[in-house]
C-alpha cells in the first residue's frame, strides 16, 4: 500500500515524481462539505440500529444506544425527518467487512470510510437503496472483489483507490452516472481494457484515474469527446498502440499522465492543441521520434517528463516559450546537439532539469547558469566537454549536481567552484578528468555535502586530508582511479560516513582498525534522501568497502 495522504483523491505519487491536482479537488470538496447539522436532533430509529449493526464488530466507533445517533461522531443528519446524510469516519483503525446494514441509510448522500482496515468483498447490493449519494470515498483499506454491478445516478465523486479489487471495469457499472466529476479507482488490480464511453455516460467528469492497475490494449480515441476533462491519469499499466490523437479534443485536459505503460509511435504536432495542458508525462514508454516542434505552444506547461523513451533530434525550439516550467526530464532518450545551442534563459521557474543518458555534445550552456531557481542538475551520460564555468555559482539553491561520463577537465577549478555552494548535499562526477591528479590543497566548503563521487577519473594522488573537513558525509566513491598511498585511518572521524568505495586504487598498508568505528558497522543508516534518483552500474566485487550495507547505495560510476 502507498504512504497515507489525507485527501479524498491521492495524487500521482511514486517514487519517480509527484502530480498534484489537489487545488482543484479541495475546491471541490470545500462545495460538498458544507452541509447543514443538526446536534440536537433525535435520529431516526431505523438509522440508529443501522449504524449500531454496522458498529457491532467495530469497537472503535465507541457509539452508543443510549446517545442519540446525530451526536455521534462523524454522523450528520438533515434538517426534516432526523435522516441520517453523512457518515464519514476516516482514518479509525476499523477492520473487517462493511455491515450491508449501511444500505438501509437511505438518505445518506456522503460515505468516507476510507484509511481503515476494512476488508473483503463489498456487500451485495450496498448502493442499490442510496437515492441520494453523491460521493462516496472507501480508498486505502483492503477491500476486494469486483465493483458493484450499479452505481447510483447521483454519484459526483467516487474514490476507490488503494485497495484490492480486481475483474474488468464494465461500462454496465458506469452507464448511469450522468453526474459523475471525478472516478479514481487506481492502485487496485483491474485487468481488461478501459471503458470507451466513460466520457459520453458522464459527460461532465472533471477526472479520471485508472492508474497502478493491471489494465491492457489501447487507450480509447472516445477521450477526445471528454470536453471537461482536466486530468487524465493512466499511468502503470500495460496499455498499448499509440496515444490516439483524437485525445487532443480534450482542451480542457491540464494533466496528461500515461507514464510506465507500452506505448509506442509518436507524439504528434497535434498535442500542441491541449492549450490548457500543466502537466505531460509519458516517461517509461517506447515512444519515438522528435519532441513535437510546436511543444512551445502549450505555454502553461510546468512540468515535462518524456524519460526512458526512444526520442531522437534535437530540443525543440519552441520549448523555450514554455515559460512556467519547473520540471524538464529527458533522461534516457538519443536526443542530441550542442546543448549550448538552446537558451534556457526563460525557465526563471525551473527547478530540476534531467538530460543525462543522451547525445548531448559541446560545453556547459552559460544559459543554464540564469536557471536561478534550479535546485537540481544532471547532465550525466552525454559528450560534454569543457570546464565547470564560474557561472554555476549563480544559482544559489543548488543541491544536486551530477555531470558524470562526459569528458569535463580542470578537477582543480571544479573543486574550487563547486566548494562554495552552500546548500550542494550531492555531487556526481565520475568519469570525468581523466588521469589529472586528485586535489592536495585545502579545500573549503561542502559543508552540506553528504554524497560525492569521483570513480573512474583514473586520477592520481592520495586520499585528501581535507575531506576530514566533510563532516556531514555520508558516501564517497574513489573507486577505479590510481591513488596510492595508505588508507588514512582519520576516515572514521567522520561522523556520520557508512559508505566508502576505494576499490581498485594503488592503496598499499593494511586495513586501518580506526575505521571498524564507522556508523556502516554499528547501525543499518540508509542513503540521504536526494533530489534526483541515483543511478548505478553493474559493478565488480568491491576491495574496500563496509561489510554490514548489503545493497551498495553508491557503486561505481554512479549518475
């Protein structure tokens, strides 16, 4: 189950990215919460003994028959006849099967239980009597078995999410939910293909999540026809074909997320018609071809993830109208040309930029350096050349920086520069400055500096005594370059390093009985959260390195 968030629809949330249409939800829900109470009403007999039916194996409720039912908390009543209208009690420990008792409610017209332990099937005919129900929210419990056969026509918003359901979903179940804004069913285990008339039974849906399911064949070209479609999540599943273009009808649609399926074909200049599009991320896929020349006309565009694709040519132009973007990864394509030759001058927004694992050639683009909200930098994997320019030291919030394999030169220089970042926790340069020598100097700075590495530089030297200085490392890599000397048993002085790769170095003497001290052999410390993921190649055994950590989060090479 994912981590637990107090919303009545998750956002897009992995361990990749975050996706967030919260502010138009809250927007929403603040309309349907206001309903009117009653504290001093007498509840409806009939509704009391359906609630304490439905309470009798859920000691946590703590009701009582001697206490009117309106009173109790998370029940609300209407103003007429004591009916009971709302039930929602989040997030009580409750565990079990829900009471089909829950049906004779027949006036209810909001139902949250959701961040519970319910579990099981879903009684038969639970929504057959709700005449009123508009929204109904059961998400992060255990609940499984097939969605119910019908749904209410009143229903406007439905949030099965995280949970254990499975079978197809059957456009039998959707066909009567003319009011329906929002449907989020994802993180369950449906199979089978995705409903092709969703959009023309319920013409007014705002949002749609079908995502982290077990969901095949192509994504219906009927989307097109969604005319108030603002988000559209389909992402981790097993989809096929191409993105149909007949998509691109859905100009309201702000949040395009399809990543992690098997998609293939092309973008299409046709997209640039989503004029209202925030959000479009299709990383993890097999699409190939150009990034659509025109992108730059979906001018709102704040984040943009095409990584692990097959995407060729050149940066488009146009991106560079695409003022609001704060989140470009490319990673992973065979994209390629001078990179100095686009002007990321405009992107005053931009805090993470990820292009490594392409073809990318020529120097460090001075126009990066004007990215002053940038946090995070990686370049890694390209035909980069040059030095470091003074110019990094122009964005004053950066914190991750990985340049690693490329052909970078002047490790002096670097260390100089990079040593006054202030707020710089990683920083990647492997396979860089070949065969120059490791700096001796003093080194001032990185005072935050947490991970470094530097394997495969063949740089020569001895370890440095001024990364006695580093006290907030956790992990350093110097594997695969020539430095000889001994082990210097200082190392352990470091407070708070648990990895240390010196593999395959000239290091002569013997195992310094100083560094058993290390935190790797007294506690399981786990790898400081970064800003990008950390990539690693496979590796050979290591000669020196802690025992206790058994998956090395900081290997040869790493990107």
């Amino acid at each position: 189950m994912p981590p637990l968030k107090r919303f009545l629809f998750p956002s897009f949330s992995t361990k990749h990215h975050h996706y967030d249409h919260l502010g138009f939800i809250g927007f929403m829900i603040i309309l349907i919460l206001l309903f009117p109470t009653l504290t001093d009403a007498e509840c409806h007999p009939d509704d009391q003994d359906s609630l304490l039916a439905f309470a009798n194996n859920l000691p946590n409720l703590n009701w009582s028959a001697s206490v009117d039912c309106c009173s109790w908390g998370g029940i609300s009543c209407d103003d007429k006849g004591y009916r009971v209208i709302r039930l929602s009690i989040p997030e009580r420990g409750l565990g079990g099967a829900i009471h089909s008792s829950l049906q004779n409610l027949t006036s209810l017209s909001f139902l949250n239980l959701s961040y519970n332990f319910l579990s099981g099937p879903l009684p038969n005919g639970l929504f057959s009597y709700f005449n009123s129900l508009h929204t109904v929210d059961l998400s992060y419990n255990r609940l499984s078995g097939f969605l119910p056969d019908t749904l209410p026509s009143t229903l406007r918003l439905i949030n099965f999410s995280s949970n254990l359901f499975s079978g197809t979903i059957q456009t039998d179940s959707l066909r009567l939910l003319q009011s329906l804004i929002a449907l989020n069913v994802r993180n369950n285990s449906f199979t089978g293909s995705i409903p092709p008339s969703i959009c023309s039974t319920s013409p007014a849906l705002m949002i749609l999540d079908f995502s982290f399911n077990e969901l095949t064949e192509n994504i219906p070209k009927e989307f097109g026809a969604c005319s108030n479609l603002q988000v559209l999540s389909l992402g981790y599943n097993s989809l096929t074909g191409q993105i149909p273009t007949d998509i691109n009808g859905a100009l309201s649609l702000q949040q395009l997320l399809l990543p992690e399926n098997s998609l293939t074909g092309q973008i299409g200049d046709s997209i640039s018609g989503l004029t209202n599009l925030k959000s479009l991320v299709l990383f993890g896929n097999m699409l190939s071809g150009s990034i659509p020349h025109n992108i730059g006309k979906l001018s709102l565009l704040e984040k943009l993830e095409l990584h692990i694709n097959r995407f060729n040519g050149t940066l488009p132009l146009s991106l560079m109208n695409c003022t609001k973007l704060k989140l470009l990864n490319l990673r992973g394509n065979s994209l390629g040309g001078r990179l100095s030759d686009f002007d990321f001058s405009n992107f005053s927004q931009l805090t993470i930029v990820d292009l490594s694992g392409n073809q990318f050639t020529g120097v460090l683009p001075k126009t990066l350096f004007s990215c002053r909200s940038l946090i995070a930098i990686r370049l890694a994997t390209n035909k980069l050349e040059g030095e470091i320019s003074p110019d990094i030291l122009e964005l004053p919030s950066l914190s991750f920086l990985s340049l690693s394999n490329n052909s970078f030169t002047n490790i002096i220089q670097a260390f100089s520069l990079l040593s006054s970042h202030k707020k710089l926790t990683t920083l990647l340069l492997s396979k860089n400055f070949y065969n120059e020598i490791l700096p001796a100097a003093e080194i001032s700075g990185f005072q935050n500096l947490r991970i470094m590495g530097l394997g495969g530089c063949k740089l020569s030297g001895q370890i440095p005594i001024w990364l006695m200085s580093l006290v907030k490392l956790e992990a350093i890599d110097l594997s695969q370059n020539n430095i000889n000397g001994i082990i210097p048993g200082w190392l352990h002085t470091l407070p708070n390093l648990f990895y240390l790769d010196l593999s395959n170095n000239f290091l002569s003497g013997g195992f310094p009985v100083e560094l058993t001290r290390l935190r790797a052999f007294t506690s399981p410390q786990v790898l400081y959260h970064t800003e990008l993921p950390i990539f690693v190649a496979p590796r050979m055994l290591l000669i020196y390195s802690m025992p206790t950590i058994s998956s090395p989060p900081f290997p040869l090479h790493c990107t």
